[in-house]
C-alpha cells in the first residue's frame, strides 16, 4: 500500500513479510470491514498473487467509497504452518484518501 487507498473492482497491490495467504483454519483469508463493522471477505480467486512479500488483490466492486480496515490473516511462516493464524491490519480507503475537509486547491489572489 502506498498512499493508502484503492479503487472498488481495480487491483491493490500489497507488499510486506509474510504475506502468503495460507493455511486450514477457517479465519485465514482477505478481508475488508467497513465503518459499521460489516465485513467482506475475499474469495479466493480474488487473490491474483499471494507470495509470501506480494499479494496482489482484488477490490470487490460493490464496496461504496470509505475507509476500511484491510486485514491479512495467515498461518503463512518460513518453516511449517503456525498452529493458530497470526493477521495484520491496515486502513484503506476506497475512493481516495479524505484531505481532512481541507482544500488543496491553489489559492490564487
């Protein structure tokens, strides 16, 4: 994630250190909750890339424009699978990052 955001129905490319989307407990997957607390969950044909330093990922493209929290949840590790699924988390928004109600528009006088 560079900036933090991502377009509903593009890819999003992830980059980081065990990010291989792997293992047999049921939490292990992609996933996107929103403000409210829903939660979207990736299928797995969803994940175009998932090595373990790269995930590329599609956004579904029914999500609405807001902020998200991307989670990452794996048994993924160098040797054998971890017993229990260790995630990370993020914040992504859909649509583009808020500016803070600021307007960064040139000032022109």
């Amino acid at each position: 994630l560079r900036d933090g955001s991502a377009t509903a129905g593009r890819n999003l490319f992830v980059r980081g250190a065990m990010l291989k989307v792997t293992g047999d407990n049921e939490a292990v997957g992609v996933s996107l909750t929103d403000s409210k607390g829903v939660v979207t969950k990736l299928e797995d044909d969803m994940i175009a890339t998932n090595k373990p330093s790269e995930l590329t990922l599609l956004i579904p493209s029914e999500l609405v424009d807001g902020e998200y929290t991307l989670t990452i949840t794996t048994q993924y590790t160098s040797g054998a699978l971890l017993k229990s699924p260790r995630s990370a988390s993020t914040t992504l928004w859909i649509g583009g990052k808020p500016t803070d109600g600021e307007d960064d528009r040139p000032v022109i006088e």
